[in-house]
C-alpha cells in the first residue's frame, strides 16, 4: 500500500506565525511574507517589527496568541532560556506548545541547545504537534537575500512538508535527522566559522602590518584555496572599519560554549574551539558584544599594542 502523499505547507493553506525580529528573525519573515504567507508575529519590541507590519504582517501580544492564530509557528531568538520559555512556558504556564493546536507546527530556527530541541519534541508530541529544530547560517546578508543554509532536525516527513516554507528562506536545505540533529550541525558549522574568522582576522592583520594593500590582498586570496564566505563577506567589511553586527559576538560567545559543553560531554578536546572562545569572550569583555564576529579584529589589534585604525602601513603602531 502506497504511503499517503506528504501535504505540503504552502502559502494557500497554511497560516504562519512568527516570534524575533532581530538581526536575522526580520530579513527572514520579510521573505516569507514575500512569499505569499499570511504572518501572524510577535516580539519584544513591537517598534523593530514595524517594518513587516506595515507590509502585511498582524501583530499580538504573546507567543501563545502567536501559536492559537497559527498551524505552523517559526522562532529565531536570542537564548536557550528564550526558546524554552516560548515553547515550553516559564514555571510549568504558558508556552507554544501548550496552547497550539493539535497537528501545528512548531519550528525553532535559533541556535540552541541540542537536548532543548529534543527535550520540546518530546513534549510536542504528547500533545499532538510536531516540533522541528531548524538552525541557520548565512547572517544578515542571507536572511535579507533568502540564501541562508537550513540544517534541519526532526520528522523527516514533516520537515519534507515544509519545504516551502524553507524554499523562502534558504537556498541550501538539508534534512540532518532526528530532533536535535540540526543543532548539532550547527554547531558543526559555528566551530569552523570560529576558526575561520581567527584566521581571517589574524591574516588581514599581518598583511596590515607589513605594508600591504589590504583590498589588492582581498583580491589576490580570496578565490584561491584560502577563500571562505568569512573572508569574502567580512573581510570587505574589516577593511572598511565596519563592526556592526551580521551576527552579534554576544550570540557567537553562547554557540561556541554549546559546542563546547557538547564536545566535553562526548570525551572530545577541542583546542581550536577552546582558544577561539576565549578570544571571543575577550571581544565581549572589551565592550563589542553588540558588533558582529568580525570585531574580532580590534581585540587581536590591542593584543598587539595599538588599534585597528592605527596599525601604520609599514610602522607598525602609530605613536
């Protein structure tokens, strides 16, 4: 007997509901609403949604109001504190998955902890409704663009439902596995990003200092076996003296200790990780934890006596 076909969520038949308008939850349901999706939201502060707002979206007060008006309910926050309270309520009230309807949808596209994504699907599925972990990469640029990468986690025919959903807002879309399988790729992706972005920082510093042409070097590496979307995307972006946030370090500094406490719980030394980490709460302590990743490069520039802005072309730090 034929399995019966997969239905899909598409903008005819499926009311969408949206919690975060920050840097990334914005460009992300701006794309959706693009996409035809009739959007109900909600965020901590109603100003930043203005925008979606006024293309169409309808705003309420709560997540739970979110989840009553919706069959399919997207978060990207800021915390696993966050994400627990949204789906799971604070002190045993509230909570998505408490009020949604039997046969919704709830999608988390934060970065989270693994066990939080499994621990919300199992309590979605005593009440009837699928959870599914959906992380992203790609930062501003890619939720404004729809280009970011999906890594998904849940059932499989669920997420394959979902596909258009996914299809607004991303461009590679890959089904990991069960419920946590998405952040556990993210955090596979956030441990390369960390080592990359010390690298591109560390190599634009050097070529500073030796009296380079930091956008002929640009050029020069960026296609070749060094490139990377850091160094293409954010490298133009160091050059400049522009810090403000793709991706907050604040953020940065919360994934990399998940991927940290994950690592520790399967016996693995990381000591990639551990030194990117430190630097990076060393970004936050110098006052950026509100810039982008690539404000890395003023903390590595005090480190060697002096500031990005100051580190002469051919003299080192200037007087």
């Amino acid at each position: 007997m034929n399995a019966a076909p997969i239905c899909k969520k598409t903008p005819d038949r499926t009311r969408v509901g949206w919690i975060g308008t920050g840097v990334m939850g914005s460009g992300m349901c701006q794309n959706m609403i693009a996409a035809g999706y009739s959007v109900t939201l909600t965020t901590r502060t109603k100003s930043k949604a203005r925008a979606l707002l006024d293309h169409g979206a309808q705003w309420v007060d709560s997540p739970e109001e979110v989840a009553r008006r919706s069959d399919v309910i997207f978060s990207i926050v800021s915390m696993p504190s966050d994400v627990r309270e949204i789906a799971l309520g604070k002190n045993g009230n509230g909570g998505i998955i408490n009020v949604a309807a039997a046969g919704s949808v709830f999608v988390d596209m934060t970065t989270s902890e693994p066990r939080l994504a499994v621990e919300i699907d199992q309590a979605a599925q005593t009440r009837g409704i699928d959870a599914v972990d959906a992380p992203v990469s790609g930062g501003d640029i890619g939720a404004k663009s729809g280009s970011l990468s999906i890594m998904i986690g849940g059932n499989e025919n669920v997420v394959q439902s979902l596909a258009p959903c996914f299809a607004a807002m991303g461009k590679t879309i890959v089904y990991q596995g069960p419920a946590g399988s998405g952040q556990h790729t993210k955090m596979v992706n956030q441990i390369l990003v960390a080592a990359g972005m010390v690298g591109v920082c560390e190599a634009l510093m050097y070529a500073r200092k030796s009296g380079l042409d930091l956008n002929s070097v640009l050029k020069s590496v960026g296609n070749g076996a060094a490139g990377s979307w850091a160094l293409s995307h954010l490298g133009p972006r160091i050059v400049a003296g522009d810090f403000a946030p793709g991706f907050f370090v604040d953020h940065f500094v919360k994934d990399l200790g998940i991927a940290i406490e994950g690592a520790n719980k399967m016996g693995l030394d990381l000591p990639g990780l551990t030194l990117a980490a430190n630097l990076y709460q060393r970004v936050q302590k110098n006052g950026d934890g509100k810039s982008g990743t690539q404000a890395l490069q003023k903390t590595l520039a005090q480190m060697s006596g002096g500031t990005w802005q100051d580190i002469a072309a051919t003299g080192g730090v200037a007087n």
